[in-house]
C-alpha cells in the first residue's frame, strides 16, 4: 500500500493548502496566495486521481467480504466478477498515477523565447516557416497566452528567413519545449508547374525564459553595437540607430533586436534572449550528459534531429521521436496543436517512468 499512503499524504497536503488559500492574512500576502494556488493546481489532478483510486480499494475490500461471507452463491458470482474487473481497473490506475508522480521539470511553467528559421529549400523553406509562425501564435492566441516579437526578418514574398518571438502565460514551456529541431514539410510549392512534390525544412527552438538571478552575465563579457533598423515601420525606423546587436564574447552568442523604436526596448528585450540562449545552453550541456546514460524519446541534445514530418498531399503530420501519425494537417497548422501535445507530453512521462524503475 505504499502508493496508496503517498497519495493520501498528497492529499492531506492539498487540503493544507486549501484551508491556507481561506485565511485572510495569505489573502492579502499576493506573492504567498498565488505561489499556494498553482500548487494547489499542480496537486489537483493527483488528488482526483487519489479520490478515485480510494474508491476503487473499498470497492474491491467489499467485494472479496461478500465472497468470503459465501452465504449466496449467485452474489458470491456476482461479485467475483466485479472483482476481476476491478483488479484490472486497478492495475491500470496505478501506471496512470506513476505517471503522474513523476516530478514536474521546474521549467514547465516559464516563458519562452521562441525562434524559427527557415532552413533548406529556397522561397519555399521560408513560406514554411512563416507557415509554422502563424500556427504557433495561432495556439498562443488559443491557450491565452501573449505573443511579442523581438527580432523578424521577411524573404519578401510571403515567407520568412527568421522570427524570434516571446510567449507569455500558463505552461508555455512545459507545452512547447518538445518543438524544438526539425520540422521537415512535403508538399507543391505555388510556383511549381509540373505539380512535383519538393521538400523544405526550418528550424525551431525553444528557450525557457530565465529571470536575471538564473543567469549571470559580467558586463565586461559583452559587445553592444547599434545600427538602423531595415524593412518597414515609418521614417524614424531606418534614419534612427535603434537597433541592437549583442555578442557574448566568451560563448560566441550574437543575438539582435530591432522591432521597437526604442533603443533602450531593443536593449532589454535583446538581453532577454541573450540570457535564455545562455540558459539553455547550460540546460544542453546537462541534457547531453544523461544522454550519454540514456537515449531520450523526445527531447534530445542535437538540435539537428528531424522531429516532425508535415505532408500536404496526405493531410498528414507525423512525429518521428513517438512514431505517431495524425491524419489532420489542416486543423493543425491552423494552430489545432492540443491532440498532439498532449501525446509529446505522455511519452515524455512513460519514458522518464520506465527510466526511474
């Protein structure tokens, strides 16, 4: 009974937690209630779990009393059949609560620093990746979370070279981190005559976004060059030097900025990816080093690994790291990302589950 005992304990601290979210000095701590009520929401889908699986084990004291009473023979049958069903039930319970004990990455609930690059196939890579920027802020703008761009760079047709944006809100980096890499498409590009099939890939990464005590940078180790801003956007954006370049000397790390028209905005939000690509490099280093212990299913070190296959003619999309193919590319590049999610997420926690046993 040690998982049962681990959920009740759970329990009992969730019930903790509630009676605190009712007290009016944590009412009125901000910082203490909201730092109590996302764990209380981290802890709640274990706690349904808990409710569940408690029911399940009296469920199952009850029926192994009646058959052990033997007084009717056609209860006793009854029951014994109930019990079968319950012991399967229960069986299947407890690989979904392993599951959901495993401990949460603390990057989950971060913002991210996104990017995407459109990489082999000429205009067509970069009408893809304008494709995946437009899917990507389309699922933001479904999930409630606030987009904002920091770096963005046109091919002039349509598509784009690169885009470096920001996503705020809930789980933004516990949805996203499994985008990153590859994304290959297949499909007819517009100018293509004879109908043949090309195929183009970009480039995604996803950064967590770290806060200034997570990252230390000495001053020293950077070079900060302005200059003029280039493409659209009004007389002051090309005649003023706003835009930003920072190098992080030690680490070769260039990172630009020049969608405001500010240069101290462009600064900031410049230092801002400079500081999460510094992050996720160390993440890298890390995620490397229990790579050499274990191959990981979806989230591996080298950025170069194709992960997902979009092909247009078969309205297809298939994520080559869990092997699963899903036959609606139509409502996924439109931003319908949930169903596949949801299965990136899993595998993560089956894999991580059969690593701990």
């Amino acid at each position: 009974m040690e998982l049962y005992d681990k959920l009740k304990s759970i329990k009992e601290k969730f019930d903790k937690i509630e009676e605190q979210l009712s007290k009016p000095d944590i009412i009125s701590n901000q910082s203490k209630y909201i730092a109590l009520g996302k764990e209380r929401r981290e802890l709640s889908e274990i706690v349904a779990a808990y409710k569940e699986y408690d029911q399940l084990i009296r469920n199952l004291t009850g029926n192994k009393e009646i058959i052990d009473a033997n007084e009717d023979k056609e209860l006793v049958e009854i029951a014994e059949n109930e019990l079968k069903e319950l012991k399967e039930k229960k069986l299947g319970m407890e690989e979904q609560i392993k599951i959901l004990l495993i401990p949460k990455d603390p990057d989950d609930d971060k913002n991210v620093i996104f990017e995407i690059r459109a990489g082999t196939g000429g205009d067509e890579a970069g009408l893809f990746a304008a494709d995946l920027y437009r899917m990507y802020t389309r699922y933001a703008e479904v999930r409630g979370w606030k987009t904002e761009v920091i770096d963005y760079s046109d091919t002039g047709i349509g598509g784009i070279k690169e885009v470096v944006f920001s996503l705020a809100g809930e789980s933004v980096y516990g949805d996203l981190k499994f985008e990153s890499g590859v994304h290959r498409v297949q499909r007819v590009p517009a100018t293509e005559g004879s109908g043949r099939v090309h195929t183009s890939a970009a480039s995604v990464v996803v950064l967590p976004e770290v806060e200034d005590v997570e990252v230390d940078i000495d001053p020293n180790d950077l070079r900060i060059d302005v200059y003029r801003s280039g493409g659209a956007g009004g007389q002051n954006v090309n005649k003023v030097e706003t835009a930003i370049r920072i190098t992080h000397l030690p680490t070769g790390l260039v990172v630009q900025c020049q969608d405001e028209r500010s240069q101290l905005k462009n600064k900031l939000k410049a230092m801002k990816v400079l500081k999460s690509r510094l992050y996720d490099k160390k993440l890298q280093e890390q995620t490397n080093e229990i790579a050499a212990q274990r191959k990981s299913i979806v989230r591996k070190g080298d950025r170069s690994d194709k992960i997902r296959t979009y092909n247009f003619p078969q309205n297809r999309v298939t994520d080559h790291r869990i092997g699963v193919t899903l036959y609606n590319l139509s409502e996924i590049i439109e931003g319908d990302l949930n169903d596949l999610v949801e299965k990136l997420k899993l595998a993560d926690r089956t894999e991580r589950l059969q690593a701990s046993v």
